[in-house]
C-alpha cells in the first residue's frame, strides 16, 4: 500500500520536482573554460569599447553582453549563439526598441512592442538571439531615441563579443563559428520532417542534433549488447540432421528452406557437428576459385552421381569441430566470433551440449535493431 510519502498520492509533489533543473553533463575543465571564456571576452569587449567611447551620455557597455557571452563561450555550437545570431539579432533589436520610443507613447505599451517586434524580425531574418529581446528591451525602458545607439555600442559590442568567442574557442578546440557537415539526403531528409512535425526552435544545431541521436544509439547497441545473452536472441526453430541423414536428403533441406547451415545431432539432441554447402564443395573437390556457375554445376553433377552409387552420408562430410557458445553467454562475447573468425552462424547449446538453438549474424543485426523496452531499462525484447 502506498504511503503518505508515496510521490503517486501527491500530485502537487510530482508537480514540484519536476521543476528541479537536470545536472549539467560537463566536468570541471569544460566550466573553467567557459567561466574564463565569458571573463576575458566581456573584459575584451569593455576594455576597448571604453577606451573608444567619446564624450556623450551613451554607455559603452550594454548590459545585454552578459546574456550574449553566456551563449558564446558556453554553448558555441547552438544557433542563438552563430556570429549572424549575436550581431545581426542585438543589433536590429536595438533598433526595434528606439522605433518603438518614437511611435508608442506608453512605456509598458513601447516596452512590449519592443521585445515582441524584435522577435518577429529575428525570426524573419534568422538573427534569433535570445539577449536581443534584451537589447529592444534595454532600449525602450531607457527611452533612447538615436538610432545610433544601435551601432554605438550595440552593433560595436557584439562585434567585438564575436571575435573574442572565435579567437578563444579556436584557441580552446572548440568550433566557432559552426561550419554545417555535410549529411546524406535520406538522412537530412527525415531530419528535416521530424523538426517539421516538432514545430518548435532548437537551442541546437542540426549537426549536433543529428551527433547526439547517432551517439545515443551507439550506445544502446552497446548497452543492448552488454546485457543480451545468448539465450535472449537465438533462433529456436531449428532444422536438424543426424550423423546418417543421406547427404541427397540434406542437399534438398538446404535448397527447400534456403538455410546456410544444417546442424548434425544425435539421438539424445547433442550437437555432434555441422555441415553446410562449403562442405559439399569440398566433397565434390570444387575449386574455390571457379566461377560461381562452374561451382554450381560440377556440386550437382556430383549430387547427381552420389544418388545413384554408394549411398553417401552427412557423417562423411560433416565437420566436426564446431564452435558453440553456452545459452547464458553473453551476447558480446560472440561478436569477434563473427567478426574475425568468418563465423556466420553459432549454435547455441545448454548443458551436455544439447543443442538449444542457433545465433547468425541476421539474429544479432535484428536484435539491435529491435525497439528497446522502456519498462525493461532499455533493453530489446527477446527473440520469439
């Protein structure tokens, strides 16, 4: 029974932690570098822009630099923060703010009018630049009617911001501005109908975005594949053969279920051995090297003649030294199996060796490409 502390009986507390922010997934070196980033480039900007400044009442330093330097030195990749972003976005809000003075009468009116029109012109000339709402803001309080504020300090402070981000990131192996990777057209395109039907602005590049989804299911299929065992993938609906199977008969098994490899049983189900189409190759003493045709032909010639001499078996043929992995195995273990032994398929087997059922390189493929199970942390359903 839940208790009174129980988060399902209050709702008003699931409301409540809700609001409390996610940790920033960045260690201490990333923070220093963004803390002296912001420092030096503010103190860049201030230093020179005062020491240009003239006589006059207007500030050389806008307080709106702060918010523009939060984006440029700690997230350089994010589109708000793209020189166009910085210097096109304060500027041309600035210059909202000082119309708004001259045709609004009303400060609260002006003031509004001033963040909500600098918005749509962002938005109108790809200038989104959250600080810039800062700027119209900052200009219709402080009622400023020179449009020349907007170059003077304005324009001149982003300018000065942005060079300081690119020599800093630069210096600190970070990319700025963002220079846009080239991406394949099926993938931009279903990138490009997945932010359509989202409907709503990014704090992140494409790039970036397109970065973290591959990495994120990268590392579910490591996941995926540290927590599968054997037993969770294998195909249990086996065809068999015994050690006295005619080799006719396993020929025909082979072409009626287009399979590529026949495990070799005994009565009691143990794995004796397997046999596949190479090993007919190698009884009909076909070249490797000859044509794929040439192959054909001379393995059904040789059918052909076994079905009417001796009788042949698949004991004859067989080979009998076959790699098997245990059915609690974990999954990633069989992974250099495959991929560097030239292993196509594993049987899988319990204790005794009895033979449980059979991991190809499809079965593994398919299982990580199964949709993971939220409910059972992530992990993909096991194979029928």
């Amino acid at each position: 029974m839940p208790t009174s502390s129980d988060p399902q009986r209050h709702p008003a507390l699931q409301w409540l932690q809700a609001l409390r922010p996610q940790p920033l997934a960045i260690d201490w070196r990333e923070r220093l570098r963004v803390v002296a980033g912001a420092t030096l480039g503010i103190l860049l900007t201030a230093w020179l822009c005062h020491a240009l400044a003239g006589p006059g009442p207007l500030p050389w330093l806008v307080a709106p630099m702060g918010a523009s330097a939060v984006l440029v030195f700690a997230v350089p990749n994010s589109p708000l923060a793209q020189p166009w972003a910085v210097v096109a976005g304060n500027s041309l809000s600035a210059l909202v703010g000082v119309a708004c003075v001259h045709w609004v009468a009303a400060p609260e009116w002006a003031a509004a009018a001033a963040v909500g029109g600098a918005i749509a012109l962002m938005i109108a000339t790809r200038s989104l630049h959250p600080p810039g709402g800062a700027s119209a803001l900052l200009v219709a309080l402080s009622g400023v009617r020179d449009p020349m504020f907007a170059l003077h300090p304005v324009l001149l402070n982003s300018l000065l911001l942005v060079l300081a981000g690119i020599a800093y990131n630069h210096a600190t192996r970070r990319p700025y501005p963002h220079r846009p990777a080239p991406a394949a057209p099926a993938a931009e395109h279903d990138l490009d109908e997945v932010l359509a039907r989202y409907n709503q602005v990014l704090d992140i590049g494409r790039d970036e975005l397109r970065a973290l989804i591959e990495d994120t299911q990268l590392q579910g299929y490591q996941r995926r594949l540290a927590d599968l065992r054997c037993g969770d993938i294998m195909s249990r609906q086996l065809i068999t053969v015994t050690h006295s199977t005619p080799l006719q008969q396993a020929w025909q098994l082979f072409r009626a279920h287009k399979i590529k490899a026949l495990p070799v049983v005994d009565a009691n189900g143990e794995i004796l051995g397997i046999v596949t189409p190479a090993d007919f190759m190698r009884a009909a003493e076909v070249s490797p090297e000859a044509s794929f045709d040439t192959r054909l032909r001379a393995l059904r010639d040789w059918a052909l003649r076994s079905g009417t001499g001796k009788q042949e078996l698949v004991g004859h043929i067989m080979t009998r030294s076959v790699r098997v992995a245990q059915v609690d195995r974990h999954l990633a273990e069989l992974i250099p199996m495959f991929g560097s032994t030239g292993h196509h398929h594993i049987p899988i087997v319990g204790p005794g060796k009895k033979l449980l059922g059979m991991i190809t390189q499809s079965d593994v493929v398919a299982a990580l490409s199964r949709p993971a199970n939220p409910a059972d942390g992530g992990r993909a359903p096991p194979s029928p």
